[in-house]
C-alpha cells in the first residue's frame, strides 16, 4: 500500500516541472508527512495545467457522509470494483510527489519506516484516480493512489507499492483509454528509485518538518541487498 507521502520542492520548481498552474484554494505549502485525510496535490485529466489539492481517500458516491476513505486501490482490480470502476474508466489524475514512505516489519518486533525517493527527479508522479463526492451541502473532490507489486527495491521492505510513472508516461496516463492506463501500471524500474531507514517520528502525521526525511544516524543497513544486482 502507500499510506504516506511526501511533497516540498519549491514551488516554481514545482509549477516548472509539471508545467502547471497550482490553483489550489490557500495556495501550496511544502509538506514532509503528508496523511489520508490530508490534501495531496493533484493533476486531473480534466485540468492537465492545474495543481489542484485533493483530499486523499475516495468516498465512494454511495457514503451517506464524507469519510477518510479508500486511500489507495489496487490496480490490478481496480476496474472491477464498484468503488473504482467510474474513475478507472474516465478520471485519472497524477499525484505529486517528491517521496513515499513505507514500513518494514522486522521479526515481529517494530516497524521500521524508510523513505523511498527519486534521486534524479525531486518531484514525480504516482498513477491515481479522483471522484467528487457530493453530499446534501458540500462537494469533496477526493484521490486515491493506485498500486502495484513491488520492484527488486520494495519487495523487502513491503508487498506493495504505488505506481509511479516515468516522466514521458505521465501525459499518456492523463490522455489515454484504460486498457492502454492499465498497461502503465506496473513496478517502477529498481535502479532509478532509492530506500532509506528514517526515524519513527514519521509515524506521527504532526510531525511535518524536514527533519522527518533525515538517515538514521548509522550505516543504511540492509540496503545494500535492497538494489538489482
């Protein structure tokens, strides 16, 4: 799964890397701990200029009230499940990101969070789809992050992990049908993606400081094994 996230390049980079306007209602802040329920930035098929903020969980158009929902959707299944099926067919969207986070259970003892990023690519996007929500007096627009099976680089630390698009795929994401969406979600290439031990303070979504994406102060263990060979 992909349960937090990250986005705090500046935002003329930002706008300069996804071409984009962010029109997004009290502008943008650059955020360390992003968590469902929170705002994450998006770019919509239908706005493919905008950054606009998305609360992260779809509500599915049958909740009778607004809820964190389903913050992420298998994309193999998505297709099929009555939550997703509108939006798979007709509402893609990109969500910004400049890293995700994800948590490796050791031996039954705690688990360990790591920060997984893009060394080359400060910002990138992962595949998602965006539903509005209507209720009885409010509008919610909502996102969910689609995900995959893992690479070489994951798989130790979790059986999941989001779709992240290379660079040239990210127009087509927007653009194209859904088989042809279908056949972009698949494990990111390990060698261009990088993992990281970092402190549990990111376990508490009110920790939002650069602090948060620091190494731990000893050798990154393990992540020697974590790369292609």
């Amino acid at each position: 799964m992909c349960g937090r996230t990250s986005l705090f390049v500046p935002q003329d980079d930002l706008v300069d890397r996804f071409e984009a306007t962010v029109v997004a209602d009290g502008g943008y802040t650059p955020r360390y701990n992003i968590a469902p329920g929170d705002p994450l930035e998006v770019i919509t098929n239908e706005s493919t200029d905008a950054i606009e903020q998305y609360h992260w969980g779809l509500i599915p158009e049958w909740a009778d009230e607004p809820e964190e929902g389903f913050i992420n959707a298998r994309s193999e299944t998505a297709a099929e499940k009555r939550a997703f099926e509108d939006a798979w067919e007709s509402r893609p969207c990109l969500v910004l990101s400049s890293g995700f986070y994800e948590w490796q259970q050791r031996n039954g003892g705690p688990k360990q969070p790591y920060r997984i990023y893009r060394e080359d690519d400060p910002a990138f996007a992962i595949a998602g789809l965006w539903e509005t929500w209507t209720g009885d007096d409010e509008d919610v627009a909502c996102v969910t992050i689609l995900t995959t099976e893992p690479n070489d680089l994951m798989a130790p630390i979790h059986d999941r992990m989001p779709v992240v698009l290379p660079a040239d795929a990210e127009d087509q994401w927007l653009t194209a049908g859904p088989d042809e969406r279908a056949a972009l979600c698949r494990p990111y290439p390990a060698a261009d993606l990088d993992a990281y031990e970092i402190s549990t303070q990111v376990n508490n979504p009110g920790n939002d400081e650069a602090t948060v994406i620091e190494p731990l102060g000893h050798d990154q263990s393990g992540l020697g094994e974590f790369g292609p060979s």
